[in-house]
C-alpha cells in the first residue's frame, strides 16, 4: 500500500463501479438448454421484481403465508418475507 493512501481510494472507486454494473453475461448454450427459468419467467421478475417473488412465495407451503414481500426499511439491509 502507498503512503499516499492511494490503493485505498482505488478501491473504493472499484466498489462503486461494481454496484453500478450494468453488463449482462448471457449463459452458454448448454447451459440455457438445461434451464429451469424460461425466458417470460426472467422477464416478469424484471418488470416486477417484487411480485414475481411474491407469486414464487406462494408456490410454497408456509407455516405462515408471508404479506410482506420485502422489508427495505433499514437499508442496506432487506429482509425477504419476513414477516
């Protein structure tokens, strides 16, 4: 590490550009033909997120039905079904 402290500030300017990745990396073919998620399915999750995972939770059995998909009261922490 330098004494300028510059590696430091290298590095958080690569967190930064990481949370902010936008690049898709599409699987190989072998890998797609095997898929379990259709490509509707990917799109629907895109479009709504949270009621895509809404409707994923109820193809489960729970002991209690979730109402809360995802709890972003306290970022950066979520917390999926957790009521």
């Amino acid at each position: 590490m330098s004494a300028s402290g510059d590696d430091a500030t290298a590095g958080s300017r690569a967190s930064t550009d990481r949370a902010n990745e936008e690049r898709r990396f599409a699987p190989g073919a072998a890998l797609a033909a095997h898929a379990n998620v259709t490509a509707e399915a990917y799109e629907r999750a895109r479009a709504d997120r949270l009621g895509f995972w809404a409707e994923q939770a109820r193809r489960l059995t729970w002991a209690t039905e979730p109402v809360q998909t995802l709890d972003w009261s306290r970022p950066p922490f979520a917390k999926w079904f957790a009521d």
